[in-house]
C-alpha cells in the first residue's frame, strides 16, 4: 500500500493549568493515496486534535507523524506553514471566504502566498472552480452566493494547490441538508478524480459517503470499518 500518511503511537498532552490533558493517547492509523476516509467521534474525543496534527496545524508530544515520508513531529511553524501551504487543502464549516473578494480571488488566494505567477494562477483558479461547478460565478462575492456556493468556492479554494489531502472540518455544518447532500456528492466526484479526502465530522450520515470510518474515542482509535457503496446505496 502507497501510504500518504502514517501516525505510529501519537499522543498529545496538553497543560490545562496544573493538570495535563491527554487529547490523543497511542493512535497509530495509514491512510494511502486517494482513500476518502471519515473521522467520526463525539465531542472532547479527540477527533479535532487528530485532525490538526494531520493538518499540521499541531505536532504530537510524542510518536510520530510521517506525511509523504517526510516526519512532521519536530518540524517549526515556518515548516509546517509550508507544507500545509503546499500539500494540504482545508474546507471549514464556516467557508472563512474574503467578504469583499469575488470567488476569483478567494480561490486564487493561496497561489499568490506560494508566489505563482499571474497566468498560472488565474489558469488554475478558472479550472478548480470549474471543478466544482462555478465557472460561472467566478466574480461573485460571496454575498451574492449562495451557502452551497459558498463552499464549492471553498472546495475550490483547497483544490487549486493541487494539494496531497484535502481536510474538510463538518463541512456541512451550516448548510441545509439538501445543499449538504450536494456538497457531499461534490466530494465523491473529487475523489473518483483521484484526490485523497480526510472528512472530520460527528455525524454519522455524513460519515457513511466515505469509504472507510474511523472512529475515536477518549483519545484512542476505537474502530477502523471499510465502508462498501453497497451500505450507501
């Protein structure tokens, strides 16, 4: 198996006063390349924190982190910044679009952090929201879109750095079940386009569209089930 990432006996304490925290407690868990896998679990799991550490958001206080081969665990912020900049694309339940940016610019955003020029950027900032469907509200504001919309410019925002994963954080959060179905549909065409797709969330319909759930509890992996498309159906 061609693993993306691999955690060996991660933990994460944290310092809550006098008293430490233990937020993640041994988890070791690979996701190969172009898996669409659901981290389910309850609040205070754990599940947030596992998804910063892939997100390189956060490093574990002990085990370790390989992402690409590469080992994450005592890497700095600028290094971090700089794989997180380059390999992973995030899409958050609340969009967190530039107001008073058209889509073209929410989208393109990022590109102009990893200084890629002008020509390349609109080339593919016109393909990642014609990806999600949007070529033809690429100079709306978000304002003037809707809340599906909205988060297809935000899909679209964590596709054009063309990452290694893209982390979506209850990315139906704040939509109506009818536009989260859509949203969720727009996933599974990303990833039959063979991207790999990590979804955190707490609900367990959102979670039967991936593939495979993982579920956490108290800091531990409590089960790691493959989801078949016949159990979707």
């Amino acid at each position: 198996m061609d693993r993306l990432i691999e955690l060996a006996d991660v933990t994460k304490v944290y310092k809550v006063g006098q008293e430490e925290v233990r937020a993640l407690d041994g988890v070791s868990l690979g996701v190969a390349r172009n898996e669409y896998l659901a981290i389910m679990g309850p609040s205070g799991s754990g599940k947030s924190t596992l998804m910063n550490i892939i997100g390189c958001l956060d490093t574990p206080s002990s085990g370790s982190y390989r992402l690409e081969g590469q080992e994450i665990r005592d890497r700095n912020d600028d290094e971090l910044a700089a794989i997180r900049n380059r390999r992973i694309g995030f899409v958050f339940q609340t969009f967190n679009l530039l107001p008073r940016a058209d889509a073209l610019h929410n989208v393109e955003l990022p590109l102009i952090y990893a200084g890629v020029g002008a020509a390349e950027r609109k080339e593919r900032t016109v393909e990642a929201l014609r990806a999600v469907g949007l070529a033809d509200r690429m100079h709306h504001k978000p304002s003037q879109l809707s809340g599906g919309q909205r988060q297809r410019v935000a899909i679209a925002r964590a596709l054009v750095i063309r990452p290694s994963i893209i982390l979506a954080d209850e990315p139906t959060g704040n939509l109506d079940s009818r536009t989260g179905e859509e949203i969720l549909e727009s996933f599974q065409e990303i990833h039959r386009h063979g991207n790999t797709l990590i979804l955190v969330t707490h609900e367990d319909y959102i979670a039967q569209h991936a593939r495979r759930i993982v579920r956490i509890r108290d800091g531990r992996v409590e089960s790691d089930e493959t989801v078949f498309a016949r159990d979707r159906a």
